[in-house]
C-alpha cells in the first residue's frame, strides 16, 4: 500500500485518546459492608460484566473511527487494475516522432495521425503530480505540464527534420532516470523506421521503463536522395523502399519540363541542363506521387557562368596547349586571359604548374604569397597515384609537395599528401603536366580535369551547400552580389518506411512493444493503483454510526 499523503499519518496518534479518556473515567468505589444489600452483589456482578463489554465495544468503535479518518486523509493507494485506477506521482518522457516518415498514409490514414492519438491517450492518464517531459522531432526535451504538452502534441505536423530515435530514448531514458519518482517511464511513440534503430543501444537504468507502440506494415515509398546540377546535366538519385519498382523522375524549370527517366531505387540518373544565361537558376526534381508526398520533390540550383577565357603561359607545355584548343572548339572555353595557366601566378584566375628548374621554387612562392596564396611549393616528394578529382590511379613519377596551412580546398592527393589545391581563385599542382613529371596528359581524365580547374577552380566557384529541412532555397548574398546557395532537402533514409523488426527494437530501445489498443494503459501500469479514502470515510461514518447507538446503550 502507498499513501498519497504519509504525512497525514501522523494522526494516528489520535488513536490512543479513547483509550486514555477510558482510563482516566475508570472509578473504584469504596467497599462497604452492608447486608441487607448483599442479595444484590450477584446481580452487580451481571450488571458489570455488560457494562464492561458495552465499553471496550465504545473503545474499539472510536478509536477505530480516529484510524479511520486518519488513514482516509492519507489517501492510501492500493494495487489495482481498472480504468479508474490512479498512481503515485510520477516522471513519464514521451517521445513522439513526427519526422518527415510520419506524414505517409497507411490504410487510409496518416501515420502522425495514429500517433499523436496513442501520444495524447498517455497524457490524458497522467495526474497533477506528475513530472512529464515531451521529446520532438526537433530532439528538444521540453518539460512541462499535462495541458501544455497536450497542446504540443496537438499541433505537431509532420516535421523535415529526422529524429535520431536512439539518441531521442536515451536523452529521455537519461531525465527520466535522473528523478526519485517511483514510476519512472519512456513513452515511444513512432513508425519505428528500420533506418531510425541502425545505430547505436539505449541501455535504461534500474526502475525505468521503455515502452514503444508496436509498429505497423508500412506501403512501398520512393523519394528523391538527391539532385545536382554538374556542367550540363542534373544528377538524381532515387531512394525510398528496396524493391519498390520503377519511377519516372522529371526536371521542371520555370514550368517547362527539360528532361524525363524511369529509375528504381539506389539508382542515379542524368537529366539533360540547357545552356543558360549566366545567373543563378532554380529548378525543380519531381516523382510521380506515392503515399508520401513530402519526398516527391528537391530544389536544384546551379550557376551559370560563361565559359572561362584561358590562356597559357611558359611551362604550361604542348599537352596543355593541345588540350585547351579541343576545350575552346567544343566552346568549354574561349580565348581571353580571365584564366592562365603557367608556372607562375598571373593576374587573374591562375593555375599554377612547378617550375622546370626546382631552385626557381622560390621566386615562385613569393609571387603566390604576394597573392594572398597560404600554399608554397616545398620540396621534392615521393612518386605515387593520384586519389580524388576523378584521377584515381593515375600515377605520377615526380613532384614537389604543397605545403600550407590555410583554408583551401585539397582537391587531389598521393601518398596522403595534398598534390592539387584550390584557394582564393588559384589552383596549385605539384607536377607539371608532361609525361616526364606524370602519365595524366595521356588520360581519358584528362580534359574534365582541366575543364574544371579552369571552369571552377580557378574561376572562381560558387558554393551551394545541402542542409535538412523542408524543401525551398535560401541564396547568399554579400551586398548586391549573390555569392552562394544552400538548398533544403529531407534526409534520404526517410524515404524507406519499413518498419525495424521487433527483436531489433528490443535490442536498440530496451524497449517492451505494446499494441494500439493497449498503449495508453501501458503507461504508469508499473505501480498502478486504487484510492481507496473514499471507502474509508464512509467506514468512518458507519462506526460514528455504531459508536452513537454503543453510547446511548450505555447510558
């Protein structure tokens, strides 16, 4: 038995007043012999035992009726099971996952729908005294009281931001067990994506409980991963449920449908990008609508520039020259001096090749740190194979390490050691592009590889960067000049609804899986009990009852 207030308890001392007022009226009268009264010593005998009787019957009844009301003002609770059983005070986090995930429709039905009606039955059982906290899909703990949180819940929509679920359990797990109540609950409330439990175990401690709605099949979903504007084409990835079937992907701009493709899931495509006037230029990636519409579409942007005007200076070498003219007939570039490439910085866009002659390396870096360049050509390094900016594998038998300590963008290295470097509109390689330093002239990779660095690198490229959150385009502006982009995306694991499988949510939650119909009477089952003063008051009145008539008998 628990008591709602022990303090109340202390009453019970009370108990022992009928005892001492009996006690203290307790009289012994004086014995005198008088015989002609002696034929009456039988029948006071029989008078006194009945009189005796009628006042431990008094006593039991009042002090009986003191414990009574003692006890009822306690409120004791005792173990019960029913739709009207109450609870001691407790501390009980509720964490409802209205991520993108929950806006599917199931069965007709919206998922955050279901859950938020599973989310308020739990509140609606919590008492007064009751610590509740309610965890979003913001991943913020937000304590407060039941109607505050009620209206929370009510008013959640279906959120682009992802909930870590783990991370989400183990934040609550972590307030919840920090407090002395005795009930000590976690409350899931989720579609408990099979992609939100792939990480990470939440271990609860002693007296805490996880409970999770158990889960429910999920339909089939597609969404779109990503979108990407590169020279020429959009590049699109699928995501969404394995297995799931084909999809036709459209590119919109400015209304007009450029481009169109069937892909399944994990599959990438290309859409094909008209030249554009230079300025920035938005666009739109659709799927055919499925029962999540929220990942039916992204934002692309790109920026169109006019192609870079090149031209190369002393120790740029035949290949570069030879590569530039196939670049300038395909019209990736046109003649001009915007870019040069040599082995010196110029006063433009530089790409900036050793020296022939390394004791020339220091006229070099004066002249790039007389540029603002944080990076300097250093001594000679080891031979090695180029990894990253599409050069994998390419080797290179000589070169001169790059050595810096500033922000640049490391475009390429060999051995772990940056070979390609980008920085303030110059690009910085450490070999010279002849066959006698490396075998890259004579690569397919070649041309992309100079169409970028003049084209981007060493032109200048402007950044657009990927966040979550709901789909629009925020551009970056310094002045009048708009110097980048962020476009908003969901996170692509979203976009599969399938559901974890239940040995994984126990293993990754702790938790015990309970279904819809007996969700809300899961919570503060732990210790659920009855108040039973009411019963204790009207036992109360009864024995004021019996302790009237046992008087008026004894009178």
């Amino acid at each position: 038995m628990i008591f709602l207030h022990p303090l109340a308890l202390l009453g019970i001392i009370a108990a022992a007043i009928p005892a001492l007022l009996h006690l203290f009226q307790r009289r012994v009268p004086p014995e005198i012999e008088f015989p002609p009264l002696r034929y009456l010593s039988e029948a006071e005998r029989r008078s006194a035992r009945r009189l005796r009787l009628r006042h431990l019957l008094l006593l039991l009844l009042r002090t009986a009726l003191i414990v009574a009301l003692v006890l009822a003002a306690a409120r004791p609770l005792v173990p019960a099971g029913g739709a009207g059983a109450a609870h001691p005070p407790a501390a009980l986090a509720l964490i409802l996952d209205n991520s993108l995930s929950s806006g599917a429709v199931t069965g007709g039905q919206v998922t955050l729908d279901r859950l938020k009606a599973a989310a308020r039955a739990v509140l609606l059982r919590a008492g007064a005294d009751d610590r509740l906290w309610l965890v979003l899909a913001d991943g913020i703990v937000r304590a407060g009281g039941r109607d505050a949180l009620l209206a929370a819940v009510d008013s959640a929509t279906a959120d682009a931001r992802r909930l870590d679920l783990v991370a989400g359990v183990r934040a609550a797990v972590q307030v919840v067990g920090g407090d002395r109540a005795v009930v000590r609950e976690v409350q899931v409330v989720s579609d408990l994506q099979r992609t939100a439990l792939a990480a990470g175990r939440v271990t609860a401690p002693p007296g805490v409980r996880v409970i999770a709605l158990a889960p429910h099949p999920a339909p089939q979903n597609r969404g779109i991963a990503a979108a990407r504007a590169t020279p020429g084409v959009a590049v699109v990835t699928v995501g969404g449920t394995p297995g799931s079937g084909e999809v036709a992907v459209t590119l919109r701009v400015r209304g007009s449908d450029l481009g169109r493709a069937l892909a399944t899931v994990g599959a990438t495509v290309t859409l094909p990008l008209e030249d554009s006037r230079p300025g920035w230029w938005v666009g739109e990636v659709t799927l055919e609508p499925d029962e999540l519409r929220s990942d039916d579409q992204r934002a692309i942007v790109w920026h169109a520039t006019p192609p870079a005007r090149v031209a190369f200076g002393s120790g740029a070498g035949p290949f570069v020259a030879a590569a530039l003219a196939i670049l300038r007939a395909g019209r990736r570039i046109a003649e001009g001096t915007g870019v040069t490439i040599a082995d010196r910085p110029a006063a433009g866009g530089s790409v900036v090749v050793p020296p022939e002659d390394p004791a020339m390396a220091g006229q070099v870096n004066r002249a790039l740190a007389a540029r603002g360049m944080g990076w300097r050509f250093g001594p000679a390094g080891t031979p090695g194979l180029i990894a990253g900016a599409g050069l994998d594998g390419v080797p290179v038998t000589r070169r001169l390490r790059l050595e810096g300590t500033d922000t640049g963008v490391v475009l390429a290295r060999i051995n772990g050691e940056p070979w390609a470097v980008a920085a303030g509109g110059i690009v910085l390689l450490g070999s010279r592009l002849d066959t006698a330093w490396t075998s890259l002239p004579t690569a397919p990779a070649f041309l992309p590889f100079l169409d970028a660095l003049v084209n981007r690198f060493a032109q200048g490229e402007t950044v657009v960067a990927e966040r979550e959150g709901a789909v629009r385009v925020a551009f970056h502006t310094v002045g009048a000049d708009t110097v980048g982009a962020t476009v908003y995306g969901p996170d692509p694991r979203e976009s599969d609804l399938t559901p974890a499988d239940r040995s994984l949510i126990r293993e990754a939650l702790g938790a015990e899986l309970v279904e819809d119909g007996a969700f809300a009477q899961s919570a503060f089952a732990g210790l659920r009990r009855t108040d039973i003063s009411g019963v204790l008051l009207l036992l109360a009145v009864l024995l004021a009852f019996g302790e009237l008539a046992a008087a008026t008998l004894a009178r």
